[in-house]
C-alpha cells in the first residue's frame, strides 16, 4: 500500500498537486455513483408522468431483457485493442443495473454480475491500451455500485478486487499513464474511468481512492482548456461525442456524490460546448464528420446535462429530432444516463435555437451556418480552419460542407476503421509531414472539399483561424486565412463562404502565387452522380434534386471529375462518392481570385462577389 501511494504521489507532482479533496473526505454508501440510494422512486415518477422518457425507459429495459440470454463477454482483442469488450462490459452493466434498479428485477442484477464476475476473471484489461482498461473499470464501477446490495461478500471482493488492480492501481504505473499529460480525449476517458473506480471502492481504500479522483480533478483540466474560447472541440463531432461525454460523467460523478464540481464547469467555453454540438448537424441530421468522424450522428445524452447548467431548452433542438425519429439508440452504452440528466424537460418545451450562425476558435476554428432550423430543405453550410497537426486531424484545412434541399451535396469521408489500417502495418499516428498518415487517402487533402496547389499536400505545421464572421441572416459568412497550409506553393490564400440571400452559396478563393507557375486544384467530394455541363459548370444530382456548381476565374479553367477509388489495398473503398471541380493554371506572381457557385435547384440568380475584406462582418 505504500508503495502504491508513492507512486500515485509522484505522478500527482506533475500537476503540482494540492489535495482539492480533502483528508477524511467522506462518501455515502452505494449506490453513490451518478444516482444516489432512494432516487429511482423520483426517476419512476418522472417515468410515469411523460410518455417521451416512459419510452425510453422501456427501451433500455427491453434491451436488458435481449442481454439476459447473452454469452459473458471473453477477453478477445481486435489487433491491439480490447476496447469493443469494454465498451460492451459498459453497455450490458449500465443497461442491467438500470433496469434492475428502476424495476427491481432480479432476473437483471443476477445477468450483470455472472458479467462482473467473468470480466473480473479476465487475466487483464489490456493496459497497453490505456482506454480499454478506463472504459472497462467504468463499466465495473456502475455495476458493482448500483447492485451493491444485490452482491454477496464474495461477489464484492472479486469484483472489487478486479477494479483496484485491473483497473485502478494499472494507472499508477508510467508506463500506462501517459494520458495524465495530454490534451486529448484519452485523459478525459481515462481519468474518468479511473475515477469511477476508485468511487466504487472508496471505504475500502480511501486515502488511495482520494489521491486518484484529486488527480483527475486536476488532470483533466488539460482537455478542459482546450474548449476555450467558444466551445469548439478540437478532434471534431465522433470525439466529441466521446471525450465530452466522459468529461461530463466525471463531474456529474462529482457534483453527486460531493455537492460540487471543484470549478471544472467554469472552464473558459466548456459549457458553450453544447452550442458547437448542436450547430454541427445539418438539416439531413449529418453531422460535420470533419477529422476522424464517422459519418453518422445520434443522440447525446450528455447534451441534456449541458441544457440543465446553461437553462437552455434551445441546446436540445437536435436532440429532440433524434428523438422523434423513431430510431433505436441503444447500440450507446452510455444511454442510461439521458434519464439521470435530462432534468425532467419536456420535448414539447425545446424551441429552435435563433442564431443562424455559430462560430469557435481554437485548435481547429469552425463557422457553422444556415437559413433555417425548422426547414428541412434548408441551405446549410460549415468550413473548418485549424491545423493537420490538430490530435485526429487530416489535412482538411479551408474544407467545408454545404446541404440543400435534403441533400448533402459536399461531403466528407471522415474516418477510416484503424484497424484496417493498422492491421496492413500502416503507421497512422504520426503527424510529421513526411508521416505514412498522409498516405490515406481519407486522410490528405487530395480527398477533401478544398485546394491542392501542384499536387502537394498542405503544410501540417500550418495553421488557419476564423478572421471574420456575418450574422446578417441575408449574407451569413465566414473567412479563414490558409496560406500557412500552402507555404511554399501560395504566397497567400484566403477562403471565405457564404450563403446569400437565403438562397445558394459561394466560395472564394483570394490567391497569390509566387515566381513560378503554380497549377491549383479546387476539389468538392459528392455522393451525387456529376455531370460537366460547360467550360465552367457541372451539374449535380441526388435524389431527384439538382445542384449547378459554377466558376467565376480570371483565367481558363479545366472542369473535372476524379475517381474516389484509391489504388492502395489499404485504402476504404468509397463507393458511390465522386470528386468534382476544376483545375487552373496560373502564371508566376498572379493574384487573384475564384468565386464558386453553389446554385440549388438550377437557380441561375446571382449577385457580384465583392472582394473577402469587404464582405460584411459581425462585432
């Protein structure tokens, strides 16, 4: 034990560590985590009053019922990772002990623990791979706190007794404990499922237990400062979803069991988060899937905990569409917890937010825009800014998204399954220039709706802020400079997009080149089928509708199509995706610039592009 307190101790002076929890810091009894002993009779009676979250109740209950035939899970890796076991361990426990403590079925606590103990059995979570270890203590934690009284004196000490080694007392070793110092959402996951544990079997250990959630407090204010200043989060929507989640069950952890939160919710733009989120889903109810996303979206039930702190309905716009689409969400193993924060609010109270357009700097800038948040044919258009060199990033720099009409026309692939990948041997986490990362085709900026100036790839040392937004519902707009991503081929280059008059959007480009020719590639990744319709136009079509993409250059342009299908047995096919734009070469020290049309619906209107400096900006 004092050995193991030395080492906690050490890894705690990183943060030049004063106790924020203090000695002889009591716990109630269990269940303690996230619902405290006696409140499922309130949760019953907000079940009972409202047929929207009486629904959902039954949902995750009929999907304890479907876990209750199911083989225990089996320590079985994928590559290097356990992390699909884990996340299950966290599905089936949560899902199992919520229905047992809602319901008060046996027949739920008695399947969770024959999980419990088989995963307690495991020869080892697989602490190489530090999150499969949090998210598997965090599973064990719920399961063990919440049928507490359900366990024998046995059960508990297996089953304890796998948390603090397995789980626990692993992250005081260096080298599984790298995540204490990173910005990512591998500290925010870890410290939580560390915290978790260590919640779990506090009595049992609590001067150990104390040092670990004081750690955490401390530690994971470095992802925390990283939403500052609007709330943008930096590895983009799949990560949020992930990383802000667990952030949140750590403090909602702390904020019931202790009263309080120790300051973390007034982290510059940490609950101005749930704006970036809600704002990052287009009127298709496709996300922003920038950087390694996938290119779905769903339900967030931490958005709900995010609405309660700010008393602001308006957040949960989206989510209310999620939850009248008649979709299945229980593949989210954190689902349970909707019904813990959804603070009793009422679908029928949540009204569209007003803002238009929704701006965050930081590590990767965003604009996100639209005509509207009740028209589902509404125009809908984000771009990002930011760097390659951004935690899961991909040389995306200046890319963006546009919808009308139902349909996304400008797309992005997102990510590609690492498994895939690192089972061929590709290396993709390095983010130097020369790095096998770029070499995914996914993941350069060949494949992504922005420029390739003579075929090279964007600088990932490069950066790119948001210089100047619109509100004017009439000429919603957004400009970033990225002429560090093309250091070397561009002396400068800024984008600007808008959406005019309600009506189409346009992209321009402000370029200069240097003394030497310079060939630029403007590209645009659709799902539509494309035809080259003139020396400056296409047409696109997708389900019935049209969109013409148009070209205004000071010199000639070569329309074109590109093939998305990539040559490397390593790459993901990308079938049915074509890419589309235009090629222009331009001579030594040209400037100038290139406006692109984006005309829904064969709409032939439009209005003189001025100069990016004198579009209208916001204060």
């Amino acid at each position: 034990m004092k050995l193991t307190m030395l080492f906690l101790l050490l890894g705690m002076q990183t943060f030049a560590q004063t106790d924020t929890l203090p000695v002889g810091a009591s716990v109630p009894g269990h269940p303690r985590i996230l619902m405290l002993k006696g409140e499922e009779n309130q949760l019953r009676k907000m079940i009972a009053s409202d047929p929207v979250w009486q629904k959902m109740h039954q949902s995750i209950v009929a999907e304890a019922d479907k876990m209750i035939g199911l083989p225990n899970l089996e320590r079985k890796l994928e590559g290097r990772r356990l992390l699909g076991v884990s996340r299950e361990c966290i599905r089936r426990l949560f899902y199992l002990s919520y229905a047992y403590r809602i319901t008060g079925d046996g027949k739920y606590s008695q399947r969770a623990k024959s999980e419990m103990l088989a995963v307690a059995a495991f020869q080892d979570w697989n602490p190489s791979h530090f999150l499969d270890v949090a998210e598997m203590t965090l599973g064990m934690a719920i399961g063990y706190d919440w049928l507490y009284d359900h366990l024998s004196q046995n059960d508990r000490k297996t089953i304890s007794g796998a948390i603090l080694e397995k789980g626990v007392n692993t992250s005081l070793q260096s080298k599984n404990n790298n995540w204490l110092r990173v910005t990512n959402n591998w500290n925010q996951v870890c410290n939580t499922g560390m915290a978790y544990g260590a919640l779990a079997i506090y009595e049992q250990q609590p001067e150990l237990a104390r040092g670990i959630i004081n750690r955490g407090i401390k530690s994971i204010q470095l992802p925390m400062a990283d939403y500052q200043p609007e709330g943008a989060y930096p590895e983009g929507y799949g990560y949020w979803g992930y990383g802000t989640s667990f952030n949140v069950l750590f403090i909602s952890a702390l904020e019931k069991i202790f009263q309080k939160d120790f300051g973390l919710t007034e982290k510059p733009g940490f609950l101005q988060t749930a704006g970036y989120l809600e704002n990052m889903t287009g009127p298709t109810g496709a996300p922003f899937n920038y950087s390694d996303a996938g290119n779905g979206g769903g339900l967030n039930a931490a958005m709900f905990w995010f609405a309660g702190k700010q008393k602001d309905p308006s957040l949960l716009w989206v989510e209310k569409s999620w939850m009248e689409s008649g979709k299945s969400h229980t593949r989210d193993r954190l689902l349970p917890a909707i019904m813990l924060w959804n603070n009793n609010i009422r679908l029928s109270s949540i009204k569209p937010p007003q803002a238009l357009l929704w701006t965050g700097g930081g590590k990767n800038p965003v604009a996100l825009m639209r005509t509207s948040w009740t028209d589902k044919n509404a125009i809908f258009a984000g771009m990002k800014g930011g760097s390659p060199s951004v935690n899961h990033a991909h040389m995306d720099v200046g890319s963006f998204v546009m919808e009308s009409g139902g349909v996304r026309w400008a797309m992005d692939f997102g990510m590609q399954d690492y498994n895939s990948l690192e089972s061929k041997g590709i290396s993709i986490w390095g983010l130097a220039q020369n790095s096998q990362r770029w070499q995914v085709y996914r993941y350069n900026n060949y494949a992504h709706n922005t420029l390739t100036v003579n075929g090279n790839f964007q600088n990932v040392k490069g950066d790119a802020r948001i210089t100047a937004f619109n509100r004017d519902e009439n000429f919603l707009q957004a400009t970033t400079d990225i002429s560090k991503l093309y250091a070397g081929d561009l002396e400068k280059a800024v984008r600007g997009i808008a959406i005019v008059n309600k009506q189409y959007v346009v992209v321009r480009d402000e370029i200069e080149a240097p003394q030497k020719e310079t060939v630029v590639r403007w590209t645009l990744l659709t799902p539509a089928d494309v035809k080259i319709t003139g020396g400056n136009t296409a047409e696109l079509s997708k389900n019935g509708k049209t969109l013409t993409l148009k070209v205004d250059a000071p010199l000639p342009v070569q329309m074109k199509t590109w093939s998305t299908e990539s040559k490397n047995d390593y790459d993901a096919s990308n079938k049915g995706t074509i890419l589309t734009g235009f090629e222009m070469t331009v001579p030594a020290g040209f400037k100038g610039a290139m406006n692109v049309y984006l005309l829904p619906e064969k709409n032939t209107k439009t209005a003189p592009v001025k100069a990016l400096s004198e579009w209208p900006a916001s204060k």
